[in-house]
C-alpha cells in the first residue's frame, strides 16, 4: 500500500458498489478506498476478488486518512452526515455523492463550502459470499462542476458524464429505485425476473403511480417513457442483486425510507395517496424488522 499521501480520487464506502468503483479506477490510476473502520480496512488490505480478478485496494480507515481531490460517496442513506465529516477530513477539492434516494441538501449543508453534490449511477454490483459480482453496466451522471471527475471515470472505462439537469436524473432514478428495489428485496429475485410475470404487473404498478407524484416534482419524463426507463434499468442489471435485496439477505437495515418514504412524503405534500407504494414500504419495514 502507497504511503499516505494525495490521491486523485478517494471512495468512501467498501461496499459492493464501491469496491467496484474502486477496482476499476485503480486499474488506470491511484485511488484511495476509505473503509467504516480499522478492522474492515486490515480485512481489505488482504485483497478481495472483483469480477475475477484479485484486488489489493489502497485502503484507509476514518482514523487514519490520505487527503484525496475528489471524494465519491458510496454509503447508505442513513451514513450520509458522517461520511460527508470524514469526507471533508480528505480536504478535497469536491465531494459527489452516487448513493440512492436524495441527499443533495443533507450532503451540500455537512459539505459547508466545499462544493458538493449529489450524482446518480446505474452500475450494478452485489456480493457473493467474499468476492464481488459486477452486474450490468449502467451510467454514471455528475452535477455540473465535477467535469473532471467524470474524466477520470470515463478514463477507468465507466460510462460517466456532466448532467446539467441533474435534479430531473435524481428523480428518474428515484423512480426506478421506488419500482424495483422493493420488489426485488420481497421477491428475493435478481432485477431481470421483476420483467416477468407474477412480478411485472406490479413494477408497472409501481411506476403508474409515482409517475404523476415524481411528475410534479421535476420529472421531465413522460409516463411511457418513464415505463421504458425502469424496464431498461431492469434489462441492463437483469443479473443484479439490487442494493434492497442484499440488505434483507444479510439481515441489515434497509434503505426503503430514504427510497419508498422520501416518494410518499413528496406524495403526502401534494395530498396524493399511494396506496401500493404503501403497501410495499409497511411489508419491508415489516421484514427488515
């Protein structure tokens, strides 16, 4: 492992998600992994399989931190405020969060005057066993101001780029996380079998009735081509494990409030109901314990 210095890039989460940022990016250039601790680090620093292949990640617990240029965040919602701390511990030059539902408010107010923001990615990744499965090649989409670092992604072979409506891309990828997360974490199946029946009446259930709600909200999507946008998703990672799944088969918390219930807050504040959004959010509470 390099000695602790300045690297371009730092991700901060060593998920299954992040190794595979990580393991990608390290192959064209330095970068630096941030783990939740020093035992997850010291486990790392053996090296894990990503897509076959053996990787020895550069790898830091919050204690003892490199400084890094540009910080991507790859935690859970809930980890949110603490990550941007340790972000900033990085003294970066900007911080860009690829994490589900929505942070940008909670990131950019932790984030003080560094600049911040929060992107959206498609890549799909999921554990198995001790080695991580990369499932589906997806896009990677930054706020204005992190052209660089959709530079170095494109570099490391991820399809990455500066979205500037990038607010509009947060809620599409909100409402292709409310439509298959949930059902995939309750049907225990990878994301392409929710295309098939029993499960595809109610992904397009899903998505009929956030349309309107997500609509009104920004969404520059029309209702059947927010159908074909979900349906896309699901072809494009039919292999994958989605984030939901992986955390009801471990036993973790979940993500369904900052997915599901950001949907039915934004519902109640224009006086919509969603009665199968809320269905499927008690049914995970439920299971998730």
């Amino acid at each position: 492992m390099a000695t602790p210095g300045r690297y371009p890039l730092a991700i901060l989460g060593a998920g299954a998600l992040g190794l595979h940022f990580a393991a990608r990016l390290a192959a064209v250039g330095p970068v630096a992994l941030v783990a939740r601790n020093a035992v997850r680090a010291a486990a790392l620093r053996a090296g894990v399989e990503v897509d076959s292949r053996r990787f020895v990640p550069e790898v830091f617990a919050p204690d003892a931190l490199p400084q890094a240029d540009w910080v991507i965040l790859l935690v859970k919602t809930g980890d949110t405020a603490e990550a941007a701390r340790t972000a900033l511990a990085l003294q970066p030059r900007g911080v860009v969060s690829l994490q589900n539902g929505l942070v940008e408010a909670l990131l950019t107010e932790a984030c003080g005057t560094v600049p911040a923001g929060q992107g959206i990615t498609t890549e799909g990744a999921f554990r198995e066993g001790s080695r991580v499965q990369p499932a589906g090649a997806g896009e990677t989409l930054l706020p204005p101001g992190f052209e660089t670092l959709a530079a170095a992604l494109g570099a490391a072979g991820l399809r990455a780029r500066v979205e500037p409506d990038i607010a509009a891309a947060r809620l599409a990828k909100l409402l292709v996380n409310v439509a298959i997360n949930p059902l995939a974490a309750l049907f225990r199946v990878p994301n392409g079998a929710l295309l098939e029946a029993p499960h595809r009446v109610l992904l397009e259930a899903l998505v009929s009735e956030a349309w309107p709600v997500l609509r009104e909200a920004g969404l520059t999507l029309d209702e059947a081509a927010a159908l074909a946008r979900v349906q896309a998703v699901a072809t494009a990672t039919a292999a994958n494990r989605a984030s939901m799944l992986q955390d009801v088969l471990a036993g973790r918390p979940t993500e369904i409030d900052a997915i599901t219930g950001a949907l039915l807050a934004m519902a109640a504040a224009q006086g919509r109901g969603l009665p199968t959004h809320q269905a499927v959010y008690t049914l995970i509470r439920r299971l998730a314990g």
